[in-house]
C-alpha cells in the first residue's frame, strides 16, 4: 500500500478513489439538501454560494445528488465486478485445472463470446431481461466473464507447473487442497490487478445503461441517468450534465490509475512486502 | 605495445557501485588486475561477487543507476573510461571481443549467421563484402564446424547450442582483438559440447595470442584454462597469481574454502556401502515414458504432433540404503524417469516399490506417494512463496498422519535441526531464506514423510559451489541415518562419483550402462561413459 502510495499514477488514483469512496459511504449524511426534494422557483440555476454546482430542471440540488448516487454508481461497478471475476475465475481455473478437451472447448467459447464488444454484449442482455439496476449489474458481470476467464486460465497455467505444485501433487493432495491452498494463492495476483481495472469500465458500462435508460430508473440519483435526464436542458443549464459526467470521470479513472499502479507495484516479483 | 612488459588490460583500483531503492550497493571494491598478451586470466566468484559486473564495466556497459568510482580501466594503456560513446562504440567488437553464457541470446535470431559475421567484419576491419564473406567462412571452419560455408545461410534457431557457441567466437576472434572478455562460456552448454568449446578456446588463444578475462564459477574448469587466477568474493579480489600456485597452496581463506568444495572423485562422502544381501526398495522394469500426445484440437483439424519419448524401456534396481547416481545430458531423460517414479508422469511398464507393484500412474495410492519423496532443482520453485517455512514442513506430517495435533511444532523443529537450521524458521517465509536453506527446508520436508525412496533431481546445481558441497553431505547424513534408498540425479560427474554407490548413465532416453563406482575406469565401460568422464575437468592440484 506504502508503495503505491509512492507511485505517482497510484498517489492520484487513491486521492481520487477516496474522494468517491468517501462520497460513496457518508454522501448522504453530508448532502447540504434532500436530493428528491423539488424547488420549482430555483431551477435550472447556475453554480451559487447556496446551491455550488446548481440546480436541475426540478430546482434539485446538484451537489447532494451527485454525493447521494456515489454510493448507487461505486455499488454497481464494484457488484458487477465482483460477480464477474467470480465466475470468470471458476471457468478459467476449470479450464486451465482439468485441460485437455475441456479446456478446449471453454476457450473456444470464451474467445467467441470475446469478439462481442463489451458494451454491444451488455445491451443485448438487457434487452433480453428488461432493464433495471439489478439486470444491469448481472448483465456486465456477464460482459466481463470471459474476458476474466481467460486471465485466470493463464494466471493457473503458469502456477501449475510451479515446483511446489507437483510437488504436492507427488505428495498426494487433494485436487481440491492443490487449487485452494498452492495454486489460487499465487495466481491470485493478476485477477486482482485486472479487477480493479475492470471496476472503473464497470462503472462506465453501469452509467452508459443509465443514460440509455436501461440500468437506473427514475428517481435513482445513478450518475448516467441524472446526465440522461438533464440531457434536454443541457443549453439552459450545463452544469447539470457537466457534474455528473464529471464525477464518472474522477471515479473511473480512479479506479483505473490505482490498478495500474497496483499492477506495476505487484509486477515485479511483487514480494517485498 | 611494448610486447609481455606492458599488459593489454590493466585494471586499477576500480570502484563500481549501483543505486538502489535500498541505497548505494557496493558491487566492485578497488579492484586491480592487469592481463598480458598472450594470457588468460581466469576470475572466479560465486553468484553475486561481481564478476559479470566488471565485464561490463571493461565493456562500458553499464546501467543508468551504477555509479562509478575511483581507479582506471587501462586497455594499451589507453583510459577506456575517458573515451567517448562513438569511441566505445567502434571499439566494442573491434579491440574487446565479448562471449556471452547463452549463445541462444547473444546472436540475432532474425539474420542468417554468416551475414552476423560479415557484417562485423566489413564495420570493422573494412572489408568488401564478397572478401569479408571468404574471411567468415575461414574463420568458421577454424571454429571446427563441419561445413562452414552452409552454417553461414542458417539462421540461429537451425543450429545447436554447441554450433551457435562456435559462431559466437568466431565473431569474437574476428577482428583479432587485443583482449577478448568470456563471460561463463559453458556454462549453458552439455558436458561434451562445453569440453569441445573449452579445447577450441585454448587452441584459438595459443594460436592468435589474445589476451583473455574468463569469467566462470568453475573453479576446476578454469584451474584448466587459465594461466592466472583472480578469486573474487564481495566485490573484492581476494586472491591473484598464478593458477597452479592457487591451487595447490591457496593463502586466503575464501580460496581455500572454494577448492576444497570442488567435488573430487577422489574424496568419498560416503564411507559405508550397503549391504549386499539388503532387499530391494525400488526396482524398474521397461519403464517407458512418453510426452506430446495429440490434443482433441489437433486430433480434429488433423494436425500431427512428433511424440516424443522421454525414456524407453529403463530397467534397474535399487537396494535399501543405496545411493544410485543417475547421470545424462539435458535431455537424456533422467528427470523423466524420476518423475515418472514420483508419479508425475505417466508411464508404461513397472514399477515396484518394497514389493508392491504398480503398472500406471492411476495405480499410485497415497501410501505409495508417502514412501516415495522427490526434492527438486530449484528450491525457489518448489517451496510455495506464500506459506510459512514451519506449514511447509509440517504438511507431511499432517497429510499422512505422522505426528499428533499437538507434537507437530515440535517435530517440525526436530526436522529443521536435523538440516541444520535453526528451530525459529519455522516462522519465516521462503524469500526470507537464501538458496542453499530453502534447499535445506525442501529436504527436511521430503524427510518429514520418513520415505523409503528419495528422489533428488539436480539438488545441487541451482546452488554456488561452497553451499553445493554442504547441501550434498547434508544429504548423504541423512540417508544414511535414515536408511533410505536414494535416487541422486545430476550432470555433475564429480559430485556423483563422490557419493554414489552405483551409477547409470543415461542418454536420449535409453540407460546404456550401470556399474559400481569403484568401476568408473574399468575397460568395459560404455564409450558414451568414458567420453562423458573424460569431458569433465578435474581440479588441478587436488
């Protein structure tokens, strides 16, 4: 942690990371107004001293909106993420684990399902099984499946002709202790890596549906959907489309420079501790 | 040059360190040495003493964090340290000539080999192409190899090891340089292949005069080659003078200790023999292993994959108590047959063990794999990096239920004492240990099984010369305290001769002789056997 902290990439991601997180966790305590409240005299108002980043076209307030859907736009990037490297890691390790035609087959599958743009792919699940915060979520975790199955199979390859490996194999361990206790430890340094990336495209993928009006619903403070809705009166007011469009900005690149950074800290040989 | 008086590279007081994160490291302390035509200087150090580091250094290569320090670099008595990046530049192939470990690295994998000396030569020594081309192939076919002017069209990845080696020096020697740096020349090549090289070098330096730094951990091979010897320990020459006079009567302590950890056939470690009536623990009967089956892709676009054997119907047994050194070049299949017993192959024909046998690797039960323990090359490898020294250790003793819940502590302690570590690694982490210990926790680990059979694939050759020789006796203790029988892989003849009881040679695949070591000279040995003796340098003086 002390390390990345010393990276430059990795000191403005977690600067940024925390400002989210922040937002994310006590956003609504900290929230100067009710985000639902409607304010029919104040609408469409430029940044003030009583309202910073102004109002929208209901006289809501800007800033506590944006701080209340923190905690909507981080749970879903980091909900989606996590359902997906899950399964992602349980096929690629079956792949790379049992080989052979199994693994084969997987792959063939995995690389198929990869030439589907993410977002493309995402859509189409939606459409399938309607929209909602609920099927977004299940749909990028979907999206990312493959793409972290692939990763994990590689990460388990490598580990498996790893010395300590056979040598428990020739000890004669369970398959079941060989992959919890000798190969998952040591291959799990690339899928966390990849999965923090993979948060900040997360988040994008999650604020996209929004926009579109296939994630988030009305009125869901999500990020992606409060640019949707302010959309029509972007000329009156840019400000209602400029914050939120902002505060993705800060938290996708948050999340993608400190996965970079925990990349590079990790990288080399990634065991001074 | 003013002939011998004047040496060709003179060396004074040299400094180099490197930055790093963990602050200034020194690498080269006041370095001195000084090579005279016509000689060669053999320094010799372990891993991390510095000697790569000074080749580098007479090259002007250095990385952006060394650090310089005081003292010269005299080539002709000209400061290499004082020339300009242009200067190095025209010097580096023309006036240094550099040999590389791995001759796999050093050429460009992109051009034929010919056109990789030619091309030297038209830079440097100004020749026209076609007249460079007849020079290359001269200079090849000096090199020994067979048909020159057909090597010269093969690209690097069509030869061998050997081949591309000879190609190497052949570039080396191609502008007839005043010095010629061979950093571990050998070293990546097979006994024969390494001896082969070794004779060539003599004969091209006697021939052209040359002087030469070759710089090896080998301390019988240069005792061999080199006219002088340099020791360097921690960035500092510990020693220099004549080779012979270094060996036979080493006045540092460093040195001393060196040579005697060079294996000598002569000195035995082990002193008992088993006895002859002892019943046999481990016999093979046409064990047979082969790699590379077809995938089901393969198989269903119709694509053929050469198998390969591994090793072909190998028969041999051992008693209780023996130690059988296996030996081969890489690729002879003597790792093959030991993981194949350890049942990490599969493989056709039988096996038996204390009686019992079993004919596929499915047969292999855990009551088997207990008895049977293999320790492998690289400890770094096959020592999980995420678990404790003392989980690492105490896991035999759980899985096949050796010790008590409760005893396990106290057991794993027993153990790291009997490798002679002390008690409290048990705490450590494996990166926290250096490579001679990690060793030591992966033999108290296959010990812990209490096996009647070990199995010890090349578990001295990752390690420096002075750890090899206490990890090989550590070994030969605890076999014989134990008794158990002990399959010792390794290509390093010495050693095995020091502590087998019997041998096999082993060679693509097929064992082609097996004989006692008292044996080693006797007429009816194979001729694969007595050329592999024969390659091996013994030191000088011992």
């Amino acid at each position: 942690m002390r390390e990345i902290l010393r990276h430059p990439t990795g000191l403005a991601g977690a600067l940024m990371l925390s400002l989210v997180l922040t937002a994310a966790l006590v956003g609504s305590l900290i929230a100067p107004y009710d985000p639902q409240l409607f304010h029919p005299i104040a609408r469409l108002q430029g940044p003030s001293t009583t309202h910073w980043l102004g109002t929208d076209q209901f006289g809501r307030d800007i800033l506590s909106r944006i701080l209340n859907g923190a905690w909507a736009t981080v749970s879903f990037g980091v909900t989606a993420t996590v359902l997906g490297v899950a399964a992602g890691a349980a096929v690629g390790m079956t792949a790379g684990l049992i080989g052979g035609a199994v693994d084969n087959v997987i792959m063939r599958i995995v690389d198929g399902v990869l030439a589907v743009p993410d977002l493309l792919f995402t859509l189409l699940i939606v459409t399938v099984l309607g929209g909602g915060t609920g099927h977004a979520m299940l749909a990028v975790a979907v999206a990312f499946t493959p793409g972290m199955a692939r990763i994990a199979r590689s990460a388990v390859l490598s580990v498996r002709t790893r010395e300590y490996v056979q040598a428990a194999v020739a000890r004669g361990e369970s398959t079941g202790y060989v992959l919890v206790r000798e190969v998952l430890p040591n291959a799990m340094g690339p899928l966390i890596v990849e999965a923090t990336i993979r948060v900040s495209f997360a988040i994008m993928l999650g604020a996209t549906l929004g926009f579109l009006g296939l994630g988030a619903q009305p009125p869901s403070t999500e990020w992606g959907l409060m640019i949707a809705e302010a959309r029509q009166f972007m000329f009156r007011n840019p400000w209602a489309v400029i914050a939120p469009g902002a505060a993705i900005a800060v938290a996708a690149m948050g999340f993608n420079l400190f996965g970079d950074a925990l990349r590079d800290v990790m990288d080399p040989r990634g065991r001074r501790r | 040059m003013s002939g011998a008086a004047s040496p060709v590279l003179d060396i004074r007081d040299y400094s180099l360190g490197y930055a790093t994160g963990a602050g200034p490291f020194q690498a080269l302390k006041q370095v001195s040495l000084a090579i005279a035509r016509g000689r060669t200087l053999g320094l010799v150090g372990e891993s991390g003493s510095g000697k790569t580091s000074l080749a580098w250094a007479i090259m002007r290569y250095l990385p952006a964090n060394a650090v310089e320090g005081s003292g010269n670099l005299l080539l002709s008595g000209e400061d290499l340290r004082a020339k300009t990046p242009a200067e190095i530049l025209n010097m580096r192939g023309r006036r240094i000539g550099m040999v590389f470990q791995d001759p796999a690295t050093s050429l460009n994998p992109t051009m034929m080999m010919g056109q990789q000396i030619v091309e030297v030569l038209i830079r440097h020594r100004k020749l026209a192409p076609r007249a460079a081309a007849e020079v290359a192939e001269s200079l090849l076919a000096r090199t020994g190899i067979a048909r020159p002017r057909d090597m010269m069209l093969r690209y690097p990845h069509q030869a061998s090891g050997g081949e591309k080696q000879r190609v190497v020096i052949a570039t080396a020697f191609a502008c007839n340089p005043e010095i010629i740096l061979f950093d571990e020349p050998t070293t990546a090549l097979d006994v024969i292949t390494a001896r082969q090289i070794q004779d060539l070098f003599m004969e091209l330096q006697e021939e052209t005069g040359v002087a030469a730094l070759y710089i090896s951990h080998d301390l019988a091979l240069v005792s061999r080659i080199a006219h002088d010897l340099a020791v360097i320990h921690h960035g500092e020459i510990v020693e220099q003078g004549a080779a012979r006079a270094i060996f036979s009567a080493p006045r540092s302590a460093y040195a001393r200790m060196l040579i005697a950890s060079v294996p000598s056939p002569q000195v035995r470690l082990v002193s008992t023999a088993p006895p002859a009536d002892a019943p046999v623990t481990l016999a093979l009967d046409k064990a047979t292993i082969r790699y590379g089956e077809r995938s089901l892709l393969d198989r269903l676009l119709g694509r053929s994959q050469q198998e390969v054997v591994g090793a072909r119907d190998v028969t041999f047994a051992v008693r209780e108590g023996e130690i059988l050194g296996v030996v081969g070049e890489s690729g002879s299949g003597k790792s093959t047959i030991a993981r194949a017993i350890a049942g990490l192959n599969p493989f056709a024909g039988s096996i038996s063990l204390a009686g019992r046998t079993v004919n596929a690797r499915d047969d292999i039960d855990r009551a088997y794999r207990r008895q049977v323990q293999i320790i492998f090359q690289n400890p770094d490898g096959s020592l999980n990096p995420r678990q404790r020294v003392g989980d690492i250790i105490a896991r035999p003793l759980k899985l096949y239920g050796l010790a008590r819940p409760g005893e396990i502590g106290e057991r794993v302690g027993d153990l790291l004492e009997q490798v002679r570590l002390p008690r409290d690694f048990a705490a450590r982490y494996p990166h926290q240990l250096s490579g001679g210990e990690k060793q030591r926790v992966a033999i108290a680990r296959a010990f812990a099984a209490e096996p009647r059979v070990v199995l010890c694939d090349e578990i001295t050759s990752s390690l420096d010369v002075s750890v090899q020789a206490s990890v090989a006796r550590l070994l030969v203790d605890l076999q014989a305290r134990t008794g158990a029988t002990c399959l010792f892989i390794t290509h390093d003849i010495n050693l095995v001769r020091q502590l087998a009881h019997r041998i096999v040679v082993m060679r693509r695949g097929e064992l082609v002789d097996l004989f006692p070591v008292e044996e080693c000279d006797a007429a009816e040995r194979h001729p694969y056997t007595r050329s592999l003796l024969d390659a091996v340098p013994v030191a000088a003086g011992s």
